[in-house]
C-alpha cells in the first residue's frame, strides 16, 4: 500500500523501492518508490502543462478543491493519524493533532487565496497610472521533513495551490507514506491532473532534478542548515527563488518574576513534544539563578511522569527518535556533556524496550557549560539542558550569539521586560509566556542561518507569487 507516486493524476509505480522503518521496533512496514530524473522530469511537464490553465482560474475556483481536500483530511483523521504514528513514531493524539492543524491550513489558504490584492500608486505625470499585481511565481519544487510529514505537506502546498502554482512535492524518506496518503485525498478532489504531483526517492537526485530545470521557478525546502546552504547555492545557477527554513537553537528565558508552574508546564511541552524533533523546539533552558533550583523540580517532577513507549499505544506521551542515527547523536551528546561536567538529574540513556527502536529517556541535564557540544549544536531530541543567568544583558548575549534565530521563549509578568526583551531577541518567532508557536495565520520563519522567507499568514503566499509593476501612459 502507498507503493506508488502520483505524477499528471496517475498512480506511478518503479521497479526500485525504499523501506519504510517503523521507529517505534525498527520493522519495514511497507516501500515507496525511487523515483529518478525520468520521473521528476515528467512530474515537471505534467506541472507545466497544467500550469497554464490552473493560474488562470479563480481564487476562490482554486480554493473550492482545497477546502474539499481539508474535509477529506478531516474524514479520516484517525486512519491518517495512526499511519503517521507508525512510520514517524509520534503519539497517536499528537499525530491526530497534526492531521487537524493539516486541515486548518488548508482551509485557511483556501480563503486567504482570494485576499492576493495589488495596488494602485499614485503617478509622476497626469497621463500616468501605476499598478501593481501579484501573479504566481509558476512551477514549484516542494521538500518536506519528516518530523512533521503531515503539516508541511499542508504549510507547503496549500499557499502554492492558492496562489495558482502548480507544484512537485519530495517528501522525506523516513516519512513518505503520510505524503502518499495526504494526496491521494487531494486527488480525490479531482484537481486537474498536473497541478499537484510527488514523487519518492534518493533526495539528491531528485532535488538536482528540479533546480536543474529551468521551468521551475521556485524551490521550499525544510530540513537541515547545511542542506540549506547547499540548496542555496544551487540556486544561483538560474536565480532561481528559493524558501529555507532550516535548523533552530532556541532558547526559552525564565524570570524570576514568572509564573513558575505556568512555565515548567509548556517548557515540558515544547521541548519534548515529537521527541524533541522540532526545529523550534527548546535547546536550553536558561534559569534565573533566584529561581533555578524551585524551577529545576518542578520541570524535574513533570519529565519523570512522562510516558514513553510506541506512538500507536493508548496514553503514550512520547515516541521513539526516527531512527538509531539520531540515537545514537543523544548518546554522544549526553556523553560529551558529562565529560565536560554535566551532572545528570534524569535520564541520560537509551530506554531497552521487547520491540527494539530508538527509543531515548526523557533527560534533564545541569550544571551546563558553553563549550558542550549540546549548546552549541541544535539537539533534536529529548534532551534538556538548564543553565543559570543573573541579569538580561548576559542572558540576551548568550541567546544572540547563537548563529541560529529561529525560535526563541521567555517567561516573566513585567510587561515592560515583555516589549524590550523581544525587541532585542535576534530571532524570527519570539514566544512569551507559552512555546506554541505554529498557526495558519502567522508568519513562520527564522533569521541568520535558520533560514529566509515564512510559512503562514499572507506572508506565505508572498512566497509563491512575483509582483509586476504596469506603468501605463494615456494617450
């Protein structure tokens, strides 16, 4: 099942196929195809073509196949829901969530799609008159991670479809049978063939086939700092435009003047929901020193209760990592920080289970220095280091210094603080006194070597749409 890739509207099956690893025991659970350049290259005709036609209809013409795509989405939340957990390895509860939130962007864009207004700018001369109007960027390569294989799906095509892009989506290896799924519920709109089509494969090979192609025009990518850059500079071959959001080292701040039950409650949240596998997700957790050892116990008390085992299991709080690459980066991380002098309040080991899988405990480490690995790289996993500060101008140094900017928190009741703290924080999302951060009408995005260009909001469909300025001369 899902062993096939949609191409013009047609199912698309290849000889060679990847293995889809459930996490949660390490077992196949099914294969996709390995789509190559023959592949890609028709997927980019078939959007081409269907190109011509799709942007001429009308925003709300385009919007009525997304709002079916929402429903259908919605309809099979649960089945949907317990595929992502299967070969993700995320609870079941927070794999519905993500097929709901799926469905909340799509219906967002559906509606924000008919909201691409120009402009009227007043002339030079009398006999002048300027406008401006949006049209759409055309075709568009979309790479999608797999720590959230249902959403991007969603953050990505739904803002191209809206805007009269037609597209070619790459989903994750780890995660492609979520992306399968998701469009076979989009063909069922019956969307002319062409406009949206995915293909599965060696990501090198499929990403090199679309920038080399001059008919697409644009490429959004989520993954990886370093896959970024690389992606960026293939990009310049054509100037192509190009959307990255990529790696975050967030840090969330508590003041002394916080909330501390408030703040313990969605730091837990946040940095271990998915495992710890969220680009905005918390790296470090920086206590006032008044305030550290009363708000180390209480996040200490909340992480010990956490539950963990396979996604699909009723009550399970949280999954297995994606795969024993990234068990074993928790294990070199852990380790390098005790050598350094961590001291380990929870946690800090792989969790044995009679299924196998990557499964790592829920941690918390203090006692933290700069030059552990942990600080300096982005963790990705259920690690929680705690350091102390003593005022705001060495903990917005530390915080700034990172060459990361993504995502950033901080807990406090003085409103003053609020406004010159998240003034000063170099970072593309700043949350106060929560750590949610992702939704439909919001601008998601970082700065510095987190990336360029936002998802969500109209702001997203900025990223798929070229201004042109007409400037007419009255005779």
């Amino acid at each position: 099942m899902f062993d096939y890739n949609w191409i013009s509207g047609n199912k698309v099956y290849t000889h060679e196929m990847i293995n889809v690893i459930n996490p949660a025991n390490g077992k196949v659970i099914g294969n996709v195809p390995i789509s190559g350049k023959k592949e890609v290259a028709a997927a980019i005709e078939a959007a081409s073509r269907a190109y011509v036609s799709w942007s001429k209809l009308t925003p709300s013409e385009r919007g009525i196949y997304l709002i079916h795509w929402a429903e259908n989405l919605l309809n099979k939340r649960d089945e949907l829901a317990l595929l992502m957990s299967e070969e993700q390895g995320k609870p079941i509860n927070e794999a519905r969530g993500e097929i709901e939130g799926s469905a909340q962007f799509i219906q967002w864009y559906a509606e924000e799609g008919k909201r691409i207004y120009g402009e009227v700018i007043p002339p030079s001369s009398r006999n002048q008159r300027i406008t401006v109007i949006k049209q759409p960027v055309g075709v568009c390569g979309l790479i999608t991670p797999w720590n959230f294989p249902g959403a991007m799906i969603a953050r990505k095509v739904a803002p191209a479809l809206a805007a009269g892009c037609t597209i070619i989506v790459k989903p994750a290896s780890e995660t492609p049978r979520i992306a399968i799924a998701m469009f076979d519920e989009l063909m069922a709109t019956k969307i002319p063939a062409g406009v949206a089509n995915l293909v599965t494969g060696k990501a090198s090979v499929i990403s090199d086939a679309l920038f080399e192609d001059k008919r697409v025009r644009k490429i959004s990518f989520t993954g990886s700092t370093n896959v970024g850059k690389t992606l960026m500079k293939n990009a310049a071959d054509q100037v192509k435009r190009i959307s990255l959001e990529l790696g975050g080292n967030a840090p969330v701040i508590v003041f002394p003047d916080s909330n501390l039950d408030v703040a313990a409650e969605k730091i837990v949240e946040n940095k271990f929901e998915n495992c710890g596998q969220m680009c905005n997700g918390i790296n470090v957790i920086m206590a006032h020193k008044d305030i550290k050892e009363e708000l180390i116990n209480k996040i200490k008390y909340l992480v010990q209760r956490i539950k963990v085992g396979e996604g699909t299991k009723a009550g399970v709080q949280m999954g297995p990592l994606i795969n024993e690459a990234a068990l074993q980066r928790m294990e070199d991380l852990v380790k390098d920080a005790k050598e350094k002098g961590a001291t380990v309040l929870t946690g800090g080991e792989r969790i044995q289970t009679e299924l196998g899988g990557y499964f790592y405990s829920p941690t918390i480490l203090t006692d933290i220095t700069e030059d552990m690995d942990l600080i300096q790289e982005e963790i990705f996993g259920p690690v929680a280091p705690i350091m102390t500060f003593e005022d705001e101008e060495e903990v917005i140094d530390f915080s700034n210094k990172s060459p990361y900017g993504l995502a950033a928190y901080f807990f406090t009741n003085d409103i003053n603080r609020v406004y010159r703290i998240s003034e000063r924080l170099e970072y593309g999302m700043v949350g106060v006194n929560g750590t949610q951060l992702s939704v439909p009408q919001a601008p998601f995005g970082g700065m510095k070597e987190s990336g360029m260009g936002r998802e969500g909001g109209h702001f997203g469909l900025d990223e798929f749409v070229e201004l042109k300025y007409i400037s007419l001369t009255l005779q």
